[in-house]
C-alpha cells in the first residue's frame, strides 16, 4: 500500500505538470461557441440525471448517508459484492454441515449502529464498505444461519462513533426500539445492553444515568453495560473517571438485576476491587473480549460462579507480536510482549468450557478467514470452531455449554 507521504509527493508532482489555475490561452470565437455547446450538452445530461436518478440499494443508501466516496467503479463494486454473498452463502452451508440439526448458538457481543452504519473506524472503511453485502437490520437477521439463535446488540456511546453520523449508538436504539419488540419480525433475535463504554466515560453524568435507567426498562434489555476500564487505549489520568462510571453502572446493574458486561483492559486489580466493592456473588457478569492473564480469570471464575468469560474473532487471528501498542501504560495489567495468539490459546485451554461466551463484538475483529471485513453475528460459529479445535472437542459441545451459559448470564 502506498504511503501518505508517497500519496502528497506524487500529488505535488501531478500538480506542477498541470497549468496553474486562472492561466488560459485566449479562445477564438469559434472555439467560445463550440465550448459554449458542450457546456450546454453536459448540463443537459446532468439535469437528466437529476430527473430520473438511478435505483439505489440498501448498501449505496448507507454509502450515500454516510458520506463516503466510492472508490471503485459501480460494476467492480457489484462483482465484489456478489462474490462476498455467494462466500458467505457457502460459509453458512459449511457450518450447519458441521453441526447436528438442533444446534444452537448465540452472539453474546455485538454492536448494531456500528455494523449497519459502517461507523467503525470513524466509518474510514471504504474498501470494506464496497466489497460487502450492506443489509438493514431484518436483512441481516435473515443472512443468519439456522441455529443462530440471535444477538446481543450493546449500545455503549453516547458520542457519535464518526464525526457528522447522524446518531450515535444511544440514538440508535431510540430510533429503533420497535424492530426489538415481540411484533417485530426480527423482534425474537435480538436483545440488547445499555450502558456507557469506558473511551465514553466523560460523557457519564446525573442525565446519562436517567437515561441508562430509562432504556434498562425495556423488556429486550438484558444488561448494563459494556462498562469499567480500558488503559490500553487511555492514559491512567482517567482512570477516576472510568472509575466513577463504572462503578455508577455496576450499582445500576445490581439494583436492575441486570448481568453486568464489562469491558476491562490493562486493569486487572481495579476490576476486581470494583467488584468485589459492589457486585454480590450470585450477579451475572460478562467479561466481555477477554485479554487479561489466565490467572485474573480464574480468580473471577473463583470469586462469581455466574461470571463467564467472552472470546471474540481475534482468537482465530494468527501469532503477532503485540509489543508496543497503546497509549497506556497498565494498572495492574498483564505483560503484553509475548505472542498474542499463544497467551489466548493458554487462556482458551486453561478457562473451562462451561465459563466460556461466544461473541464477536462485530464490526471489530471478524475471524479469518472474513479478517478486515465488518464482524456480525452471522460468522461466531468461527470462534467457536477455534474454541473447538484448541480443546480438542467436538463443536456441538462447545455450541450447547455456551447456549447454556448465555442463559445463566442474560437469562435468554
Ligand atoms: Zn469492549
Ligand atoms: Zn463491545
């Protein structure tokens, strides 16, 4: 891929080559009417387009609202397309191949907004957004495979995930409120959590609790949450912040009697003080994207037996070096410089399957082979095909212990 800098100097150069602007040769006469008409021809076509614009589909809708350019030329853009529908038509075939007919699984993690709107990273994914299949929500739900069971969507930010998005993900879930009630066609698939993100925590105030408060009441809401500490992209300066938030959300969800997700990074002593400050044993929990050491997690699997621990699509990822990354320094964290994939495969191995979820916290982290494209509920099996593999045991086992435990957690 070309660099930024290779982009500019190439840029510079093109622009020397072309005349500076305001810096015309005088036109004869004939040469005024001939331009004077292909002015006048290329209006016209224009006005034509305006009159009959072409039929736009769901995907070229979200292109077009969410104001990025395309990048390719519409019939490129359409072969890719249909070349990701039919991969993964042949993907949901592979897997119900793979598993008896009364299989059954659950996304534990994931988030709407950010997979219907293409909003993740700043919504700077073009590339992405072309080459995939653009559904609303009941398209998605129908792209799913048979025994997927459903989602749990979070909705954690009360910021707008791009500058100029039109909602953010707590806008979002007003907006659509009626597609998770009971009528709704898609209503009996989704669930969702309510809750402020800790990259959000600032945002946290008396208003941000009556409005936690106020969706938490929602029948489909099973969770508060994904809340508590992330110093893996923040400095320890906020740590009080995310702390104050965190613990406001981890009372919420006790007094709700909602399971409490929680989203902790580099921060393996604060998380368990906070805890063990407020969260009585019998509380569900989620550790939602888990990433610390084993040790933490079997200590938390110790101290709550209602606790279980979710895996996301980077399990499936190959061995990297993760030395150097984030801006933090940890608080009580785990040692990041060893290979990614060998500390998950030890954490895979060492948590037992009865305390394990299955997530993809879509649009992040979609599990090869799908890497780089937008994560969603429809390709969590892959996880579970790598939670399989690791431990050595069949996928209709790992399928029913984490049904099971999506149960004991979000009692669904
Ligand atoms: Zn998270
Ligand atoms: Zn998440």
């Amino acid at each position: 891929m070309a660099s930024a800098g290779k982009v500019r100097r190439w840029a510079a150069k093109k622009g020397a080559e072309t005349p500076a602007a305001g810096v015309s040769t005088p036109l004869t006469e004939e040469q005024k009417e001939e331009k004077q008409q292909q002015q006048k021809q290329q209006g016209g076509a224009l006005e034509q387009q305006v009159v009959a614009p072409p039929k736009l589909s769901a995907g070229q809708v979200v292109l077009a609202r969410s104001g990025v350019k395309s990048l390719a030329s519409t019939a490129f853009a359409s072969g890719v397309r249909l070349a990701y529908t039919q991969r993964y038509a042949e993907e949901i075939a592979r897997v119900q191949q793979l598993l008896p007919p009364g299989s059954r699984w659950v996304d534990s993690h994931c988030h709407f907004e950010s997979i219907l709107g293409r909003t993740w990273r700043g919504g700077g994914k073009p590339q992405v957004m072309e080459g995939e299949e653009i559904l609303d929500l009941e398209g998605l739900v129908r792209s799913w495979p048979e025994g997927l069971d459903g989602c749990i969507s979070n909705f954690v930010f009360k910021r707008l995930s791009k500058p100029g998005a039109r909602l953010s993900e707590w806008g979002w879930i007003e907006e659509h409120l009626p597609q998770f009630s009971a009528s709704s066609p898609v209503g009996s698939k989704i669930w969702f959590t309510i809750g402020l993100h800790p990259h959000d925590a600032g945002n946290w105030d008396a208003a941000a609790e009556q409005k936690v408060r106020k969706l938490a009441q929602h029948p489909k809401c099973v969770g508060i949450g994904e809340c508590g500490f992330d110093f893996f992209k923040h400095s320890e300066e906020e740590a009080e912040k995310q702390e104050q938030a965190f613990r406001a959300q981890a009372q919420l969800a006790v007094e709700l009697g909602k399971a409490l997700v929680i989203h902790a990074r580099q921060a393996e002593s604060l998380c368990l003080k906070v805890l063990s400050d407020l969260v009585p044993e019998s509380h569900p929990i989620h550790l939602h994207c888990f990433s610390d050491s084993l040790s933490h997690a079997l200590l938390m699997c110790q101290r709550w037996p209602n606790l279980r621990i979710g895996f996301t699509g980077s399990v499936t990822f190959t061995p990297k070096l993760a030395k150097g990354k984030g801006k933090g320094k940890g608080k009580g964290g785990s040692q990041d410089s060893e290979p990614v994939v060998d500390r998950i495969e030890e954490l895979l191995l060492g948590v037992p399957l009865e305390r394990l979820l299955l997530e993809t916290d879509g649009p992040y982290m979609a599990p090869e082979p799908f890497r780089g494209q937008t994560a969603h509920p429809g390709l969590v099996h892959r996880v579970a095909e790598k939670i399989a593999q690791v431990k050595g045991i069949p996928l209709a086992q790992v399928m029913e212990a984490t049904r099971m435990s999506t149960r004991v957690v979000y009692g669904i």
